[in-house]
C-alpha cells in the first residue's frame, strides 16, 4: 500500500501529464501559419484609434491654440535636426487629444476624495487634463499681462523662455493651479505629440521618426532581428499604413 507521500507524487505526476497531453494536441489542431508582408486585414477594423480631421481647432479657443503653438515651438525650437514643436504639430495634437477621452479623463476614476499623493502614486488632481489647460493657459496669460503687458503669445522668444523656466521651478505662481504641474502636463503632452505616430496630429511628415531613425508601426520585423549593427534605412511608416503621412492644421 502506498503512503500519502507517493500518493501525491502519483496525482501530480497524472495532472502534468494530462495537461502535457492537452497542450500538445491543441497546438497540433491549431494551424499556425507565419504570415509576411501586408496583413490580411484592414488596420483598426474592430478598435479604431481615436482620431479627428486636420483642420481647425476642436477644444482650444483660437487664443488658447496660439498660446500653445508659442509653447511648444519654446519647449522645442527649431534646429539643425528638426523643426520646432510648432510646426511638427504638437499643438494639433494636444488639442485632439482633449477632445478626446483623454481630455476628460473617461477611462479613469474621477469621483474623489483627492488627497495629496506621494510620488510613486502618480497624478492625483481631480482636474482632467481639459480643465488643466483651461485654467492654466489663462493663468498663464494673466500672468504675462500683469508682469509683461502682453499675453504670452505676444511676447519675444527670450521673454517666452523665462516664463516657461519660471513655470518649471514654481517661482511663478497661477492662480487656480500649481505652476509646475501645469508645466509638467505641457510638456510630458509635448513631447509626446513631437514622437506620436502621425495619425493623430503631431510628428508632422513623420519628422522625429526621421530624426532619430524610427522605421515606424511596421507589421513585421522578422527578416530585421538578426540583422545587427547595420543601417537599415527604412522609411518610417505611419499605423494608418502611410509611409509619408502628413496632417495639416
């Protein structure tokens, strides 16, 4: 008769077994294929990105849009490898972004209480990024007006990058909401804007995918993986299939 010992062992032995058995007769029925080039579907047939036209503002007031233009073209100016913030669209792309669900946080819990986070807890304001840049682009140019006498568009590119400095280390105070973070929702947006794939505004003619060499949402990479240390000069291709996508405001 056998202890409780190897009767365990028995049973386990049986289930990894069983489960062994399983699993290799459902690959076996399963019909794998490795499919190249273009896929046999249209892209986003069942989850559609969330996108708008190229024209025209579609959250921002044409003020709020002109101060946001002069940011970005700051946050990122122009040089010898990219065009600045501006003209690759990286306002364009913030605005559709609060257009969208992003805009009022929709997939998030947002009914409170709101307390004061620690750092490793993240964001916890109870404003959406909508109201964020609502109060703090008129903050921003109450600010100007009153230290400057010119909203912050109007101002020279000099006295723009004070202010945005300014912004960064708190020693501005808005009303309505902290300096910092409102900086710090401008340029994370930015920023992302600058690396978005076209598509949704932003990285117009896919410019910092040519700047940094990104090759774009390619389908399949499998003929490239072993291909080390080589220049592979791949035109970036946009997730809408586009190989020199463009959107215009």
């Amino acid at each position: 008769m056998r202890d409780k010992a190897n009767a365990g062992v028995s049973r386990r032995q049986l289930l990894l077994s069983s489960a062994a058995a399983f699993f290799v007769a459902a690959t076996s029925n399963a019909g794998a294929t490795i499919i190249k080039g273009a896929g046999p579907f249209k892209p986003f047939d069942y989850n559609p990105p969330e996108t708008l036209g190229p024209a025209g503002w579609y959250y921002f007031t044409p003020d709020e849009g002109k101060a946001v233009e002069a940011m970005v073209a700051r946050l990122i100016p122009a040089d010898d490898l990219s065009v600045s913030g501006k003209d690759a669209g990286c306002a364009t792309f913030i605005d559709r972004q609060l257009a969208g669900s992003y805009g009022n946080f929709e997939r998030l819990y947002m009914k409170g209480p709101f307390q004061q986070g620690t750092p490793e807890q993240g964001d916890q304001s109870e404003l959406d990024p909508r109201h964020r840049y609502r109060i703090g682009l008129k903050a921003v140019d109450e600010h100007c007006r009153s230290a400057l006498g010119k909203v912050f568009a109007e101002l020279s590119a000099d006295q723009q990058d004070q202010v945005l400095k300014g912004l960064e280390s708190g020693d501005i105070k808005l009303s309505g909401i902290d300096a910092k973070f409102f900086f710090g929702q401008l340029l994370g947006n930015t920023m992302e804007g600058f690396f978005s794939d076209p598509i949704y505004g932003g990285n117009r003619d896919m410019v910092s995918w040519k700047m940094i060499g990104f090759p774009g949402a390619r389908y399949d990479y499998r003929d490239y993986i072993e291909r080390h240390n080589e220049k592979l000069d791949l035109p970036p291709l946009s997730i809408a299939g586009r190989p020199e996508w463009t959107a215009r405001n």
